[in-house]
C-alpha cells in the first residue's frame, strides 16, 4: 500500500487543495481566516476536520484535561444544540467524555461522512463538498455563540 511517508504526503496535499479552495471564502465576519486551522479563540475548544482512510469528519472538541472542566464546556454547548444543528442543517453526534484516537478523554459533537479515502484523489471532491459548508455553518454558529464560551 503507502508507505508513512506517502501518506503524511497524501493528507498533507489534501489540506492544502482544501485550503485553497477555501482561500477566498471569508468568515462570517468578513476577515480572512485559515479554515483548515480554525482558530476558536478559546483554549482546550477546537473545530477538528479529519479527511482518513473510511471517513471524513468535522466536529467541536473539548480536550481540558480536568474532566469536569471539559464537562461542563459540553453541556455549555449542549444548550446551544438545536441552533448548532440549525446552522449546520442537520443533526450532528454527540459524546461526552469519549476516549481518541491517543488514549485522550475528550468531548465532541460531530458529523462523519463514511465511505471515502483521503488516499484516493477521486474521493477529495466529495470530502471538499461535506467539509466546506459545515466549517462555513460552525464559522457562523461561533461568531454568535463564542461570548458564552469566553465567560467560562
């Protein structure tokens, strides 16, 4: 198959295509933002795109260390859940205090499109087009909801 080295190369050529392609779409702002970076402004809160072997995926994470801390970011989000689905169009999976990938216990909410390969450039539009209105629809959502997540 691919070697570790190919498939760094792979995924990191598939982020940068991405990138720009949505080099000329502002924020929701106006500004211009490195939407394969999202910055949220707010520590241990992430906007996470995964473009893997099987699936791509985009998500809110809460990675505090302090379980209770990351708990209590969750149900912060929780009570904006039908304006977060509202804005993305769609309900989205929710799991508190789910252990990753790294053997870290993080919380998220998220939507998974299966059945695609980051590996196969045939797959790329298809991950483009699930991820590009979903991080637009998050951007959206976080310049109305970011305040109540500052306060914490």
């Amino acid at each position: 198959m691919y070697s570790k080295a190919e498939k760094s190369k792979i995924r990191k050529d598939f982020w940068t295509v991405f990138g720009q392609y949505m080099k000329p779409v502002p924020s929701a702002e106006g500004t211009k933002v490195n939407w394969p970076n999202y910055k949220t402004g707010v520590k241990h809160l992430f906007f996470k795109m995964k473009a893997e072997q099987g699936f791509a995926s985009i998500g809110i994470e809460f990675t505090h260390s302090d379980i209770e801390l990351q708990q209590l970011f969750f149900e912060q989000l929780e009570e904006f859940k039908n304006i977060l689905h509202s804005e993305v169009g769609e309900a989205w999976d929710w799991e508190l205090h789910h252990v990753d990938e790294f053997g870290s216990i993080i919380s998220r909410t998220q939507k998974t499109l299966p059945n695609v390969n980051v590996m196969n450039q045939n797959d790329w539009p298809k991950i483009i087009s699930f991820l590009k209105p979903r991080i637009i629809a998050l951007d959206a959502f976080w310049v109305n909801m970011k305040p109540a997540f500052e306060e914490l």
